[in-house]
C-alpha cells in the first residue's frame, strides 16, 4: 500500500503537526528525543486502551508534548473516525518514526 491508497493518511499528518509544533517549542529537541517519544506514545496510547499494563511510559519533560499529542490524537480517532482500530493507529505512529529518521 502507497501513501494514495492509506485512508488513514490524515493521522500521520495530525502526529506530524504536533512534531512540528513541538520542535518550535522546544528547539534543543533532538531527532533521537522525538523518536524515544513516538516509541512511548505507543505505550501510552496503548495503555489509554486497557494495554502495554506492564510497559512504562518515560517521564523526560522533552517527551512529553509529543507523547500527549499523540495520545490525544488517538482518543479522537480510534474507532471513531473512519473505522481507526489501536492497531492500524500505532502502525500510522510507527511510519512517522520511519519518516523522522
């Protein structure tokens, strides 16, 4: 499946305006941070749904922001706006790990 055809392309591009808005805020962010914190939203976005119970989320304050928005994002979606499950969310989590790379 290519870009074109991911009906979901939209969360990517959601997590990406939060990766953005958290760079400018913080701009001592690293590219190692970021991905560390896209790692724990998985954990964090999991655990908001009853799983990961035996994963710990950091608590570095850099991570924060990024781990917040995408928990939020999550909230708002998964299995609300076009049929999103956990699973395909996290996937769409995991490309933008690959893409800040």
């Amino acid at each position: 499946m290519d870009f074109n055809d991911d009906e979901h392309i939209d969360v990517c591009q959601n997590i990406e305006v939060g990766l953005k808005a958290q760079y400018e805020k913080n701009p001592k962010l690293t590219d190692a941070q970021c991905m560390f914190a896209l790692e724990n939203a998985k954990i964090a976005i999991k655990k908001e749904f009853g799983y990961a119970k035996n994963e710990r989320v950091t608590n570095m304050e850099e991570a924060q922001g990024i781990i917040q928005w995408c928990v939020d994002i999550g909230l708002e979606r998964i299995d609300k706006i076009n049929n999103l499950t956990l699973k395909e969310y996290i996937n769409r989590d995991r490309e933008n790990t690959k893409v800040s790379k």
